[in-house]
C-alpha cells in the first residue's frame, strides 16, 4: 500500500485485513505524512531538494520486479505546496519523477497489478466542500467517493461489473474502427490529434504481466488510448483545473505543431505550466487521449475534487508525457526504440489535463478522409 496517511489508519487497517483474508502474504504500508513534507520546505537547506532516499526506489522495485499488488490512496491536500517557492516545488517533483523512474516503468508497463483509490481527508474535503466544518466535510466527501464508486447502489460489485462491460465495449468498437485521427471541437478548441495504426483504447479492465487482471484507477469513467507523437495540430482549452502535486494550474491554453507544444498559456500557475513541458523532449508531447461522457456521475455531481483521480473521470482529458505501451497493439514487447518508433511518447512525466465539456463535438478521421462522430455535445455519438 503506497501513500497511505495516518489520518485513514481505519482503512489502511481494514484493507490490510481483506487483503490477508484473500490471501496475500505480507500486506506492506507505505505512509505519508503531509506535515512532514511541509517541514521539509520550511527548514531543509535550499540546496537540499534535488536529493532523495535511494532505498524507497530499491524497495518499490522489490516488490515491482516479483509482480506484487500495488494499492495507491489519494487524497492529500490538493493545496499543501501552494504557498511553497514554485522553483523547489518543480525540482521536488522532477527529482522525484527522475528517481522512481524505474518503478513507474513497472507501473506503466503494468508488470503487476495496481490500483489507485481515495480517501476522504479533511483538508481535501475543507477544498470540496469549503462552506463545511472539516469532519463535516470529510464526511460527506466518504458519502460522495462512495456514489462515484457505486458502493451505493444494493449489489456494488455487481453494479461496478456492468460498468465495466460497458466501457469495455466502447473501447472495443473505437479499436476496430482505427481512425487515422480525433478532430476535438469546442469553445477555445480545435485541435486534430493522430492516431497511429495498431493504437488500442483501454478501459477500466487490462491483464498485468503476472496475469492478474486488474482495474486501475476506481473510480474510473474513461476510454483511452495514445496519439502519434509526431501528430498533434491546433489549439486545445481546459475545462477544469489541473492540481499538480498541490500547485493548482487554471485556464491552460496550449498550441501544439507537428506534434509538439509551442506556445502555453495558463490564467493561474503559468510557471507551473511550463516547467511541466519543459522536464524532458516527451513532455512537450501527448501521451495519452482519453474520452469520457459529460453524464459520467463525476461530471453529474457538479464539483470541482482538485484531484486528478476523480476530475480526469469528469471529463475528456489529455495527457502530456509518457504513453502507456499497452495501447499499442503488441506494445508491452517493444523496447523504448521501437515504442518511439511507432509514435509512442515518453518522458518522466505523465500530466493529465482536462479539455471536456458539455460543448465539445469529436469526430474519427477515417484513414479515407471521412469523418464520424465520437461525441456530439459531450456525450457518445455511436452504440456499440
Ligand atoms: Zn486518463
Ligand atoms: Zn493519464
């Protein structure tokens, strides 16, 4: 268990059970303080924030390499480093991405199964619900979280089983269909974005290498798959803010050509903005297309999460960086050459970013020139 906070021992604790009961092993925790990371920045040396703990690398590649099951929990303060100098925030971050860098390989290449959930935390709920005491607020952040995931609903695994069906066959029509290309229309965007051949477009299921077949993310609404990195034209709005690693990024609008960013603009945290394109030559790329219906109940609930877990849910997103190598068919084979080779991105990073709307129209090129609709009006505009 990766980033579980004292604040959620309960669950820690439970989870911990249900996976002994289940039959794991060894059930490890690896937790999170937030204050320890603010103390950090108060009073480490300022020359300080490019090193890091090699041994929590060697320990994630322990379990990595053996195929371990990985559960991540998200929840932090969307805002802790907000009020941090923005120029060690970023070498915080790029220090980090540079040095697990290996073990995301695992993650991305799906060598175990992993999944990613939230908990309710009161200073993220505090950001949900700002008008709310924090216990008040961290409890009806539970209550949405749980509706979001379907545990509401009289059978939730069951209910949870369908939506996957479903998912599952959009991404299945999308993959056979093999559109050259995705044309995105809306208020502040126009933007084409190629498609190599053998793309393949993922869902809430994939099968890990040490045979596990796993969901991700939960909650998760979306269908994706990876752009051409050579491929990208126009000019693309987001719809939603961006919170990344507590640094909240609004109003991004960004110009792509010939596949690359030139020109990036953000109404807040604009420097943030560019020291994300700038880590390495694959963040100024895409990496991933994801599609999600403007109904997805994420959307639906109306509220802003500031965590990318559920807003990337709410709405179609983009993601600059690293591609995942399953969305190509036969991708998890290729070496790092051969991926690029193909059109697929990679750099430290993987950024999502949301650009969907209730006014966003998408169309399939077909590799003959036709174009079909996707979306109408944010929502699907085919049955499968
Ligand atoms: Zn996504
Ligand atoms: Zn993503």
């Amino acid at each position: 268990m990766r980033g579980a906070s004292f604040e959620n021992q309960a669950l820690v604790h439970a989870i911990a059970e249900a996976a002994y009961k289940a039959g794991a092993r060894l059930v490890e925790v690896s937790w999170m303080d937030d204050q320890m990371e603010l103390i950090r920045f108060a009073h480490a040396p300022r020359d300080s924030f490019d090193e890091f703990p090699k041994w929590r690398l060697a320990g994630a590649l322990e379990y990595a390499e053996r195929g371990d099951a990985t559960l991540s929990i998200s929840g932090a303060d969307p805002e802790l480093l907000a009020r941090q100098d923005p120029e060690l925030v970023g070498v915080y971050h790029s220090t980090m991405w540079k040095e697990m860098a290996p073990y995301l390989n695992h993650v991305t290449g799906n060598s175990m199964n992993w999944c990613v959930i939230a908990a309710a935390r009161q200073a993220w709920a505090k950001k949900v619900f700002p008008n709310m005491q924090p216990e008040k607020a961290a409890a009806k952040l539970w209550k949405t979280i749980f509706q979001m995931c379907r545990v509401n609903t009289e059978d939730p695994v069951a209910a949870w089983q369908e939506h996957i069906r479903n998912l599952q066959a959009r991404g299945k029509y999308l993959s056979q269909k093999q559109y050259a290309a995705l044309r995105y229309t809306a208020p502040g965007t126009d933007l084409t974005l190629g498609l190599p051949p053998g793309h393949c477009w993922a869902s809430a299921r994939e099968l890990a290498k040490n045979g596990v077949e796993f969901t991700a993310n939960i909650p998760t609404e979306e269908t994706f798959t990876m752009g051409d990195r050579n491929r990208a034209d126009g000019i693309v709005s987001s719809t939603k803010t961006l919170n990344h690693g507590g640094v909240l990024i609004e109003g991004i609008v960004v110009r792509f050509e010939n596949g690359r960013v030139v020109e990036a603009r953000a109404s807040r945290n604009e420097a943030a903005l560019q020291k994300i394109i700038a880590t390495d030559d694959g963040a100024a790329c895409i990496g991933e297309i994801a599609l999600v219906p403007n109904s997805s109940p994420i959307s639906k609930s109306g509220l802003v999460f500031h965590n990318t877990l559920f807003d990337e849910n709410a709405s179609c997103h983009l993601a600059l960086g690293r591609a995942y190598k399953f969305n190509y068919s036969g991708g998890l084979e290729l070496n790092d050459e051969e991926f690029a080779a193909v059109g697929g991105n990679q750099s430290l990073i993987h950024v999502d970013f949301m650009i969907g709307s209730g006014a966003m129209d998408i169309d399939g090129l077909t590799r003959d020139g036709r174009a079909e609709p996707v979306m109408r009006q944010g929502e699907w505009a085919f049955t499968t």
